[in-house]
C-alpha cells in the first residue's frame, strides 16, 4: 500500500448485471429506482477498515487448543497482532447479530433483507429526514452517523452521508487525475475525466458506498419483531361548521417501551402535511393537524404512523360530522302593519329541522299568526333552525313596522230622501275610544244627534269624525240626504146652496192653506151655476215660498137650487140681415112676480150656428120689464126666406122669497131676406 495509499481493497457497491430488483428492495430514499431496475448493493455495512488509518476490528483469541493465549493489550504485540478487518471478520459479524435475532425470536429468520429495507423505510422515511428537528440544525436525520455520539439511540441504522469509495485507476475513462509517463500518477475513479465526481459516494438512505448505512446491534435485535402502535385520533369539536378551523390530535402509543420516532401522514381531505414526531420522545407521542378544508357530511379523517425501525405502522380514524349552512326563506312579513292586525308567516329549509319562530317588540306570534300588540314600534321576528346532521343551525329575521289601527266606524239613520222641515236621529259606533262629532252642511243642521231639513231644495251633508287615540287614527264617515219640498195643506169647507141666478163670490170661494201663497179658482169668482147638487169647485194653490213648498190644489161640491118664481118667458121680436150677417135681436121679458137680477144672455144658436158677441148682461128686469140684447151669426146660415131653430139660453136670478134655478127656453124663429 505504501506512502501512495495505492491499493485495490475496496467495497463492492453497484448495480447488478445480473440480478433484478427485488420486491423488497423499495421505499428506501436513495435508491437509484423505486422498482423495476437491477439488484442494488450492498444491503448493510459493518466496519470493515483493515489498518489503513490504523483503522481496524480488535479481537482476543483465548483459546489454547487453537493457539490463545490470555490476551493482553499492555504491550505492543498483542495491539499489532489481536486486530484485523475486511469481509472476513465482518461477514461473520453480521451472521452472529443474526443469531441473536433467531435467538430473540426463538425462530430462524431466513432471508432478512425484507426486513431490513422494512425497518430502514420506516426509519429514514422519503426523504431521509423523517425524525429530523431543529434540535440538530442541518444535520438532517437525527440517526445521520456525522452526529457521532449523538446520534439518536433509537436508531437502528446509521446513515453514513460522507465519503465515497475510491479506487486507483489508469487511463482517460472514468479516471480522474490520471498522467502517464515516468511520472505517471494513478488517478481516482471518477464520473468525469476533467473533474472529480464521485462514483460511488455516501448519501442520504440507500447509496452505493455503504447501502442501508451500518447498525446499531442491540436495536437491531429488539426492533426486528416490531412492536405494536396503537394510533388514535381525537376532534377538537365532533361536529364542525364547513370552512371553520378543526383541530385532530393523533396519539401514537407503542408497548415496548422504547422511543418511538416517525411521523403521521394525515388524508388527503384534510390538507394537513405529514406531522413528524418530534425528538427526543418517549413510548408515546402527539402530533396534531388544524383543517378548515374538510367537505359536508360525516367526515372521515385517518392519521396514519409510518411505524419506525422498531414500531409497525398503525392506523387511526375519526368520523367528523361537517355542516353546512342551510337555504332558508322566511317570509311574510309586510312592511306596516296596523294595530291588532294578524298575518301569516311561512319558512322553509333544506335541512331536516323545523323552524321554531320569536316574536319581540310590537307583536305576539302563535304558530304562524302574528298579532301586531302595539301601534307604535317595531314587530321583530326570528325563524330559527337546530343544526341538524349535515347542517348548521341558521336564523332569519322579519321586521314590520307597528302603525294605529284605522279604526271600525258606522254612522247611520240618515234617509234617502226627507221634506223641509222634516226631522230623524242619525247614530254613530266605533272600536275606538273617542266620541263622534257630528257636522251638517247644505239643506240641514243638526243638534246632538237630531237633524232638522233646513231647506227644500238640495242635499243635506252630513259627518261623523272621531279623533285619533293611542291605537287608532282619526277617521270620519258621511251621510247624505236629498231634501224635497214639503206640500202645503189646503182646506176648504163645504159652501151652503145658493140659488139659481146667484154668482160664486167670498162666501164660496174661501180655501185656506197652511202657508202663505195665492188661490186661483175654477170656476172663478162671478160664475153662476145651472141649478144642480154636487157642482166641484177646485182651487190651484200657489205657496208664496216656492223653495220649500209644492204647489196644492183642494177641491169641494156645492149645490145650485131653482128659484121658488116662475120662469122668464123669452121672446124673439125679429131679425134683421145686414151686410151679410144675421143680427139676432133676443128680447127677454120678466113675466114673472119678483125681480130677476143679473140676467145673462149666455148663448145663442141659429141651427147649430153659434152667436157672438156672448155672453151679454141685460142687468136686472123686474116683473113685466124686458131687455133687449143684438147677437150677429154668418149670413151662410140657414136659407133666406126659410124657417130655422133659434136657440137662446141665459140665466139670472130671480129672487121672490128664495132664489129659484136657471131656465132657460128655446123659440123657434124664421130667417128674413136681407134688408127687410
């Protein structure tokens, strides 16, 4: 080996060109693939160094058959001769850890490389780094043999992560730092020729140079049958809102009583990264993951323990209700609402529960009926739900605000029509607690409740107002009535009898009326009547007040007796024509005993000719005294020469001791020719 250090001892890391990738050979960081490639070596290293550095195994042979002797380190020769190293003293090394797992096991154990990359996953993790913390800075795994002594004692492997295996080498493949000539210098195995690069060097986990790295024994053997963990997840708060923040506490307990390391990886539902156990720990261990991402439902969230070197993997679950808000509506309500009024308010949910309502301030509710108690204020009312197992409990709101109530009124008693004068009670009611004031206007007034037409004409308006108390407003309500005119009473009393010839006067023509106005007569003042019982007189009566008052008209009968004389006797003397028209000269002789007074020549008829001018007075004739009076019909009447019916008629009165009737009598007379 000499000053140069040159020599071909070396480890015999690589890949296989033989072999394929075992199924165990896996989950290992640092393996060149995580399967499908060829055979990596080595597995394990033990210390191996043969002298170089005076690096070497010391062993004692005590065994006289075989040449031993009490080994003695006090001199020289037993340091130089009782040490020693390579494959040979390693391999058997290894075979007798080996033997003490068979022996801890109590059974043989076969092939241990399955679990040995088993206890190296669990110990170095996916990055190499699963039990590192801040307590070793950069350093990386607590179980990185750079620590020296203070490397965590629950380690099974240390990571040997310096270092590289270098091999002489000649030439210009691979080798670097290679001359030639007669100064060659060998070079160093290199993956470049120009720069130094480390074939084979120590990493971290699995590497060429020193595989899974070396082992600590004794954790080796009381870690090859793993103990048991038991995992256990715990909630900060068994039902959660969706998107608040919940907190899982996962508790990792083993039985064997020694540290436990590793980490938790939690589902991927919560977000939460893989919590690594902290260092240095006990049998146990807590790590946490806080969450605000979980979905809706009955929620499972597992935290899962790697296991280590020494522990087995366990599992741990629990079962989160999440809730979400649930849809509400809560309807209803108006805007105002008066005094007493009631309305109806409904709700309605995507969740399970049933909603439970409040009422505060200006109402009351009973199930879904709400009273307005209050005229002032404001009517609050509160929907709420219970959380039910996939929602939240959620609330709604309603606001109405309270006003008075208009209150209930009537106002009655007014007819549709009533006469001037005329008087009725009109009535009023209410809920409130004020009193009606009345008011007329137009065709009427009012005193309390009593109402009197003022006029005949026009409307009478009336109105009932109540003022506002402390629940209702003001409110009035009207009446009409159509005022019509009132008709007088007229009043006329049966006239005694007169006699024939006497004309109607005062003493006949006496109505009277309730008010005051004017009588117009028929027959009028003047008339006389033919003789005869039961003759009407009427009266058409006009009020002098024609806006209150209709027009009336009476009526009564009076009797016309015949005179207690004889009759007149009427004489025609003669006729004359002149320019063709008849003059009819009518003379009348009283030839009676008593005086005839306002005798009348009425009517005149030649044929069915009548006479003008008519009627004529003749005045007064005493007895055996005649009148004459000249009536004229057209001279077409009748033939000249030829006989025709004159008919006069006239009335007087002829008064003896009593007033007799009308007579009249009828001559019949002969038309003359003209100019005779």
């Amino acid at each position: 080996m000499g000053t140069t250090f040159q020599t071909t001892a070396a480890g015999s890391g690589g890949p296989s060109n033989y072999s394929s990738q075992p199924s165990w050979q896996t989950s290992v960081v640092g393996l060149p693939t995580a399967s499908g490639g060829p055979r990596y070596l080595p597995d394990v290293s033990l210390f191996a160094a043969n002298g170089l550095w005076a690096h070497f195994f010391v062993y004692c042979m005590t065994d006289a058959a075989e040449g031993g002797a009490t080994c003695d380190y006090t001199n020289s020769t037993d340091v130089n001769d009782l040490a020693a190293g390579g494959t040979s003293f390693s391999t058997p090394i290894m075979a007798g850890i080996m033997a003490l797992i068979d022996q801890n096991t109590g059974t043989s154990q076969g092939n241990p490389n399955p679990r040995l990359y088993q206890m190296a996953s669990a110990e170095y993790g996916t990055t190499g780094s699963q039990m590192a913390s801040a307590e070793y800075g950069t350093m990386g795994s607590i179980c990185n043999s750079s620590l020296s002594t203070a490397v965590d004692k629950s380690c099974v492997f240390y990571d040997v992560t310096k270092g590289d295996i270098d091999v002489n080498c000649t030439g210009t493949t691979n080798c670097f730092g290679y001359s030639s000539g007669s100064s060659a210098i060998d070079g160093v195995l290199s993956t470049s020729s120009t720069t130094l690069g480390p074939a084979y060097p120590a990493g971290t986990g699995w590497d060429y140079a020193t595989g899974l790295g070396t082992i600590n024994a004794a954790n080796l053997v009381n870690g090859w049958v793993a103990a048991a963990s038991t995992t256990t997840l715990t909630s900060g708060a068994s039902t959660s809102a969706i998107g608040t923040s919940v907190t899982f506490t996962a508790t990792v307990t083993t039985s064997n009583g020694i540290n436990i390391s590793g980490s938790v990886s939690w589902s991927s539902n919560t977000g939460c990264a893989t919590s690594f156990i902290p260092v240095p720990t006990a049998a146990s261990a807590v790590v946490t993951c806080t969450t605000s991402s979980l979905p809706s439902g009955a929620v499972t969230v597992t935290g899962t323990y790697s296991g280590d070197a020494t522990h087995v993997t366990s599992p741990g679950s629990f079962q989160e209700q999440v809730t979400v808000a649930p849809t509400v509506s809560f309807t209803g309500a108006p805007a105002s609402a008066a005094y007493q009024a009631t309305f109806s308010v409904s709700s309605h949910t995507n969740a399970s529960t049933t909603a439970s309502y409040l009422a505060t301030g200006a109402c009351s509710i009973s199930g879904t009926t709400v009273t307005m108690i209050s005229p002032t204020g404001t009517c609050s009312l509160t929907a709420s739900w219970a959380a039910d197992t996939n929602y939240n409990s959620a609330t709604a709101t309603q606001s109405t605000t309270a006003l008075k109530a208009n209150p209930t009124v009537t106002f009655t008693g007014a007819p549709a029509t009533a006469a001037y004068q005329a008087t009725f009670s009109v009535s009023s009611h209410t809920n409130a607690t004020t009193t009606a004031s009345y008011q007329a206007t137009g065709a009427c007034s009012i005193s309390g409740t009593t109402v009197t037409m003022t006029s005949g004409i026009g409307t009478c308006s009336l109105t009932a107002s109540w003022a506002a108390d402390t629940n209702y407003t003001s409110t009035s309500a009207t009446q009409s009535t159509s005022a019509v005119k009132l008709t007088p009473t007229v009043s006329w009393s049966t006239p005694a009898s007169i006699v024939y010839g006497s004309a109607l006067g005062n003493g006949q023509l006496n109505a009277t009326a309730s008010v005051a106005g004017t009588f117009v007569y028929v027959p009028g003042p003047g008339t006389v009547l033919p003789i005869g019982t039961g003759d009407t007189l009427a009266v058409s009566f006009t009020p002098s007040d024609a806006n209150d008052y209709n027009t009336a008209t009476g009526s009564t009968t009076i009797n016309v007796t015949t005179p207690a004389t004889t009759p007149v006797n009427l004489v025609v003397t003669g006729t004359t024509t002149r320019n063709g028209t008849i003059l009819v000269q009518v003379i009348v002789a009283n030839s009676g005993g008593a005086s005839a007074a306002n005798v009348v020549l009425t009517s005149v008829k030649v044929g069915a000719t009548a006479a003008t001018t008519l009627p004529q007075s003749l005045g007064a004739l005493a007895p055996g005294n005649s009148a004459r009076a000249t009536v004229s019909v057209p001279g077409s009447v009748g033939v000249s020469g030829a006989a025709s019916t004159l008919s006069p008629k006239f009335f007087g009165t002829l008064c003896v001791n009593t007033c007799g009737a009308m007579a009249w009598l009828i001559l019949p007379g002969r038309l003359l020719p003209a100019d005779r």
